[in-house]
C-alpha cells in the first residue's frame, strides 16, 4: 500500500489500533485512488467525527474492476477447488487473528457495541470457513437415461463474474456471506460496499491478498453514487451474476436492470419480522430471545423482530418483564465499556424511528417506555416499547431499523397467523410456544424463509439464510448458498455398452 492510499485509524477508546487501513480502490490486485481523484468522508455516527476519506469509485472504476475480474475469471475457475479451499481458510484465519481490528472499525463505522462487532467477527468469519470447506464438494451427477440408450453426466461450473453490493448494518458479514461461496464456486468478484462503512470491507480484502488471493479476483470499488457506478457494471454482458443485500425498492430496480442480459441474481432484501409469544410459552425464554431478537445490532437488522404479537393470557407479564430488560439497557458510545444500545446509523435512521413512535401513538398506541431522542452527540434513540398498536399503524408495515418493540395482542392461534402472515415481506418469523404440535403447525403456516422457534437468532453459516415474497431471492450460506455461483451443464453420451 502507498501512502495516498492509505490511512492511520487510531482507536484509543476501543483498545485497539488499526493501522493503514486502506481507503484506495483494490483493482487488480493494486490499492489505487479513483480514476478522478475524488473521496468521500466515513464518519463515527456516536460522535459525528470524521474517520477516514476513502476513494470515490467513478463509473469509469467500475469497468475497470470488471475488466480486472473479467480477466482473471478463467484462470481462477481452473484453480484447482483445494486450491481455493486453502485460500479462504488463510483469509479465514487471517480475520480470526485480527478480531479486535475488524471489531473496532465496525464499532467506529457502523456504532455498534464493540462486543457485539466481536461477536460479528465470529459470526462472519464463519463464512469464509464454511465455504472452504464446501469449495471442494462441488457436486454432479451420472445417470443412464430411462431409454437405457445413453449416459447423462451433470456438471457445475462457476456462473463467472460477480457484482456483489453489500449493506452498512453488517459490513463484515455482508461481505463474506459473498465473497465466500463466490470465490469457493471459482467465480471473480467486484464488491461495492456500503458508503457509510466501506472500512471493514477494504480492510477484509486487504487481508485476502495477505491469504494469496491472485491479483484481480477480488476488487473493491466504495463509491458515493452507488447508482451511477453499478449501471453500466450490470449491463455489461461479461457480468454474469448480481448478488444484492438493501431494500427492496432498490433490489427491485436492480432486478429490473439485471433482466436487460438475464443475470443470475440473489437478493436479500426487506423484511418485517413477526414475533408471536403464545400463553403456552415459556415467560423467561421468550423475553430473554425477544431481547436478542429485537435489540442485536441496535435493532438495525433486516432479521430484527419488527412486530410483536402476544397472546393476551401472557400479554401483561411480558409485556412488563419485556419493559424491565428495556429500561435497564444502557446507551453509549459502541467503544465504551458495559454499552448496549451504540448510535443509529445516521439522523436520517433517528428521524425515521421518531416518525413511527410519534404516528403510533397519536393512532391509541400506549408509550410504556422511552420514544425520545437521546440528548447527547450522536445520532441515538431511546430503547422503546409500545403496547397496544393498532391497526394501520406505519410501524407494523415499515421496517423499524431501530430499538423499538411494536406489541399488539392477539386472542387465538388463527388471529395470530394471519396477523404474522399480513405483510408483504416474509425473510423471518420468530415464535414461542412449548405446544410441539402448535410449532410444526406455524412451521408449515408461516410465510417466512426462516423461522426461529423458541430462540431468537436464526442465522449461521451452516443453513440457508432467505427469505420469500418481497423479501428476496436465492439463499445464502448451506450448500445452497454455493449454488447460487454455479450454473448447470447436462452432457449425453451414448450407451459405452452399445454396439
């Protein structure tokens, strides 16, 4: 790395220092400023600080990533799978020994709890272990036709390069849950990362040309125009997989752009989960998962409860057991010690949390605790609880992306479903209950790709992680998350034992 490309980021209160951190674009297997010489500035949300100027990709960057991807594409497909394999288990290791480093510019990008950013560095990192191991179980099939007249031979291969945009709220896991199953496929890489926290994501790669990645497999372009920079990648024919993690409006779009040359896709995208506690459940379980359900990573994930419905023989006992825990989370900067509720990403998300509580309320909802913002620096929000939504409320069809629990009573098993059911997304369900029979019942009910029953943290890299309806597309992590970057080839040959 040159100096013009790259950084000193103190992290005094976090323990850690992490230096030269890259703010280049990696093309190429080169650290390099964009092609017009602008940056853009990452800022701290707890403070508002500026942490780094990063290169701001232009278009022009973004044909040249490909054109190093492109490049790359056939010798990296013909590595042989251990040879990939063993590459993702150094990067594997290499994340592993710098945890504190990865977890403090988390913190320092994105304001999460520095024990919850370590616990994003398990979590993440578990994809590039993952998919080194699935690398070289890549599998086909050989079958004699039903005539008896031949032999048919199915065969993956990889789909080609990828154009991979990854979210703010987890930039690690974002990442790997990508660039994993990818690179294990034998597919090249381009990554745009999130604008708000492109450091982890550099600092990532940065470590993957330290595992022996060849030049151009992997390429970084962060970039303020996310628009303008990703519309002539998708429609350049030599792209040949779009793999997205956002909203769903934007993952619309894209999907409209990925049509014009019939790309191979998978989208992550909104979700607004339902989280249904029967009078059966178990009090403590439900509230100490609701907890982690709703309040990990600030509330800003796409997996966090959004609406909770509550049978009305436990309503009032979990309700307030629920608000205990709540008024009891302390607030803070994510590098402070004992934090457990960091900033929100920006004023936009505080604006956006205040607008719900604010319309909820004024539709009969009762405020048990918080619905304030935080009067310190930072983009903060108070740790909230509504009882008694209503319908038409916005909170119950909006992703909340912050820390407030939407409770509405239900009378019966059937109300509740249809309640979790009225939504148009469907990535994740959580539900407590001890009636076995009851659980299989909402396995099958539920609209959802997911469903956590009597827990709340559903993902690892071991299952498939998706949704249906306006949630997504394709599935990641599993075996499944590798075939996302294979295609299919079926050969036919005639019967070796004709004469």
């Amino acid at each position: 790395m040159t100096d013009d490309t790259s950084t000193t980021t103190t992290v005094a209160d976090a323990s850690v220092r992490v230096e030269h951190v890259p703010t280049g674009l990696l093309i190429g297997g080169t650290w390099r400023p964009a092609s017009g010489g602008a940056t853009f500035d990452v800022h701290d949300p707890s403070t508002g600080a500026v942490l780094a100027s990063v290169a701001d990709a232009t278009p022009e960057d973004g044909i040249a990533a490909l054109d190093a991807a492109s490049a790359a594409q056939e010798a990296w497909a013909a590595t042989a799978p251990r040879e990939r394999s063993d590459v993702l288990r150094r990067a594997f290791d290499l994340a592993r020994e710098h945890t504190e480093d990865l977890a403090a510019l988390m913190t320092l990008e994105m304001g999460k709890p520095l024990a919850e950013s370590r616990g994003e560095v398990t979590y993440g990192t578990e994809f590039l272990r993952w998919f080194s191991e699935e690398a070289v179980r890549i599998r086909g099939d050989y079958r004699t036709n039903p005539e008896g007249t031949g032999r048919g031979i199915v065969l993956k291969r990889p789909v080609g390069p990828v154009y991979a945009i990854t979210p703010w709220n987890f930039p690690l896991a974002m990442a790997t849950r990508k660039i994993g199953p990818a690179l294990a496929a034998g597919c090249t890489v381009v990554i745009k990362p999130a604008d708000l926290t492109p450091l982890t994501t550099l600092f990532l790669a940065e470590l993957f040309r330290r595992a022996g990645l060849p030049d151009g497999v992997l390429n970084v372009v962060p970039s303020s125009d996310a628009k303008a920079l990703s519309a002539p990648v998708i429609a350049d024919r030599r792209l040949r997989k779009l793999t997205f993690t956002g909203s769903t409006p934007v993952g619309s779009a894209l999907l409209k752009q990925a049509a014009d040359n019939v790309l191979k896709t998978s989208m992550e995208l909104g979700g607004n989960a339902p989280l249904l506690v029967f009078d059966d459940a178990d009090l403590d379980r439900a509230v100490d998962a609701a907890m982690l359900a709703k309040f990990r990573n600030v509330g800003e994930a796409c997996t966090a409860a959004n609406r909770f419905f509550v049978q009305e023989g436990i309503a009032d006992d979990f309700t307030a057991a629920l608000t205990r825990r709540v008024e009891a989370l302390r607030i803070g900067r994510g590098s402070e010690d004992g934090t457990d509720i960091g900033p929100l990403i920006d004023g936009r998300a505080v604006d956006k949390a205040a607008g719900l509580v604010d319309d909820a309320v004024a539709r009969g909802a009762r405020l048990v605790t918080g619905g304030q913002r935080v009067d310190r620096e930072g983009t903060f929000y108070a740790p909230t609880v509504l009882d008694d939504v209503q319908p038409g409320s916005e909170i119950l069809s909006t992703e909340i992306f912050g820390p407030v629990v939407s409770i509405t009573r239900f009378a019966t098993e059937e109300e509740g479903i249809r309640l979790a059911n009225d939504t148009e997304y469907g990535l994740v369900a959580y539900a407590f209950t001890t009636d076995l029979a009851r659980g299989q019942r909402l396995a099958e009910r539920l609209e959802t790709g997911m469903l956590g029953l009597n827990t709340g943290v559903v993902s690892n890299a071991a299952f498939p992680f998706g949704g249906v309806k306006a949630s997504g597309l394709g599935r990641e992590g599993s075996h499944e998350g590798l075939e996302e970057y294979l295609e299919t080839v079926y050969v036919l040959t005639p019967d070796p034992f004709a004469g």
